[in-house]
C-alpha cells in the first residue's frame, strides 16, 4: 500500500496516526533543515560562528523530533499532533512530555518486560508460531528503545543556553547564543548577542548573563524591549547588536494553519500539482544595534544604556525548484516581498 493511503487529505487532520506518517513527517523536517544549513552557509546568511551554533540547536530539535516517532511508534492510544499555528512543528507540549518521559525513564522500564524475554517472545510469534506480533508486543518493544536510547539531554526545551564565545564581529568583544520554542508561535528561534564586557574575567559574570537572557529573552517580543531588559539588567554587559532568527513556518502536507504558502502547498498537493513531500521552509531575521548610548537613573546611581536601532526585517523562503515555480506562478505578491529571491534547495527525493 502506498503512503498516499495513510495520510488524510490536507485539511482534515492535525495528528499523525500511523508509524508511516511519523517516517515521512521526519523525513520532510530532517531534508529541510539540513538543506537549510547548506544554503545558508552558501550564501552567507549567517557568519561562520552563528552557523556553527544554528547547525547544533536544528540538530537538537531534529534529534527531538525523531524522539517522537521512536515514542509513537505503535502507540495506538496517544498520537503526536502537529501544531495549529503557522508553524508545520509538533505542538510545543510533546516536547516537554517528550523531557518528563525521561526523566521518570527507570520507572517506566520497569513496568516493561525483559528485553530477553521481549525478544525470544517475538522470535517464537514469527518462527515457531508464524503469526504476526501482537500490537501490544511491538509497542512495548518500542517502548524499551525509546527509554534506554534517547538521551535527555539533547532534547529540544523551551529554553537552550549557549556558551559565551570571544569574537571579532560587529566590533564586539564576545558573543552568546540561545534558543527557545516559543509556545505562542509553536517555532523555534536562535538568537545572538554581540556585547562588550567591563570586568576582569567574563566567567565571574557568567551565571548573571544566563539567568538575565533566561528571564528577559525566552519568548518572541520586540526586539528594543529585549535589548532594553538585558542592558538594564546586565550593567558590566555593554550590547553591541542582537539577532534573533525565526526558524519556520515550515509550509508541509502537515502543517495546518492559514499562511498563504502553506494553504497553496496544501491546495496543490491535493490536486495532484505538487508531491507529497513538496515543502518550503521560511526564516525571519530580525536585527538591533546600538547606535550610541544614554544615562538613567537618579544623580547617584546613574546607567549608561544604549541607544537601539532596528533594522528592517529580513525575510527569506528556502524551497525546490518545482516548488518555486507553482509559487510564482500562483501567489507571486507572496514571493515579491521577500528580502531576497527564494534559495533554490534539493526536492526529497522519493523512496524506492
């Protein structure tokens, strides 16, 4: 039988209910963000240390969603549910079931059976039985995978911390990254902050500057009150430019929301214009940077702060030819507004 059997018509269904639909959603997430990496290493959307640390945090969030597959796989009680908003990701809570699984992992195994007693049983339904394995059996084999396999740590939270980095860009001293799955917007976002810093050793001011950036900047809000809380907070930190990436929509066969290019993906998929596994994937940059400085507070106990300037948003579409083409051909005021033209990515290519 093939997948189109086991996927529903584009605008029926947020959930994926069938270990087939978990394989191509993979799939189509894995392919994307990897040819994003690519492309935007190609044409220098961001430089050699913001790539760098872009590449981990998608790696994080692939690893974590590949998690979820392992979790449903034959789970025929609970199905993992794309997101509603225009995001094409899986909604931010099963991450966070994804963080309390493991964390109750020991319990868990040990409602399950043996692994040597699991697998001679299976061994016995298939060879000695010729008859195929329970439901039940494979989901508890599944089950045993994905607690003793996927590693807490390198899953996607709402909240990711980098590490501070020396470096030469923007006349800055030092940089520092972060991440975080915005729950209003159901995506992820990068950001890095270009600073200078007044004392004598950045490691003594390090734990200050992670727990400000945790409480002033895990969420998508204007970028001057972002800047503003962290150099109120921050009074050694002196920002130079801060950025934050919008990673998505990621526009699929999955995704369920009202953005003009998913809706057209989604229409064109159903009348057999475009594949299956047709997508686009957008990315936002949004920019601020300091422009000079200003005092507050009493006579006493004065600040200096810095003065922001935002510039205008950048705003990108990575997609495969054929894709590009039904774009243009269909809604081109949609392509017109990008900051530049899309970046031509590799399609999927179908499976054997």
């Amino acid at each position: 039988m093939s997948l189109e059997n086991y996927i529903v018509t584009p605008l029926d269904s947020a959930i994926l209910d069938s270990k087939e639909q978990y394989a191509f959603y993979f799939k189509i997430v894995d392919h994307s963000f990897n040819q994003l990496i690519k492309s935007i290493i190609k044409n220098e959307i961001c430089n050699e240390q913001e790539t760098v640390f872009f590449r981990q945090y998608t790696e994080l969030l692939i690893y974590s969603i590949e998690a979820l597959r392992v979790k449903y796989l034959f789970n025929e009680e609970d199905k993992m549910k794309i997101d509603l908003t225009e995001s094409g990701f899986p909604n931010y809570m099963e991450f966070r079931y994804l963080v309390n699984d493991l964390s109750l992992k020991n319990e868990y195994l040990q409602k399950l059976p043996k692994v040597a007693e699991l697998k001679k049983e299976i061994l016995e339904t298939l060879f000695k039985d010729k008859e195929p394995v329970s439901k039940v059996k494979l989901h508890q084999a599944a089950s045993i995978i994905y607690y003793t396999t996927i590693d807490k740590r390198f899953i996607f939270k709402r909240f990711i911390q980098g590490k501070i980095i020396q470096t030469k860009e923007h006349n800055a001293q030092f940089l520092v990254s972060w991440s975080f799955y915005d729950i209003t917007y159901n995506r992820p976002f990068i950001c890095f902050l270009y600073f200078d810093y007044e004392g004598k050793d950045i490691l003594d001011y390090k734990t200050k500057i992670y727990e400000t950036l945790k409480i002033a900047a895990d969420r998508s809000i204007n970028m001057d009150t972002i800047a503003y809380l962290i150099d109120k907070k921050l009074p050694k930190v002196h920002p130079k430019r801060l950025k934050k990436i919008d990673v998505g929509p990621l526009h699929n066969i999955f995704a369920k929301d009202e953005n003009i290019l998913t809706h057209t993906i989604l229409e064109n998929i159903s009348n057999k214009s475009l594949d299956m596994n047709a997508f686009c994937l957008s990315l936002t940059i949004e920019e601020t940077y300091s422009k000079g400085t200003f005092k507050e507070g009493s006579f006493l106990n004065k600040q200096e702060l810095q003065i922001w300037e935002i510039e205008k948003q950048k705003k990108y579409l990575f997609t495969s030819h054929r894709v590009l083409q039904l774009l243009y051909d269909k809604i081109p005021e949609a392509i017109n507004i990008l900051t530049a033209a899309p970046f031509v990515v590799e399609r999927i290519k179908e499976s054997k």
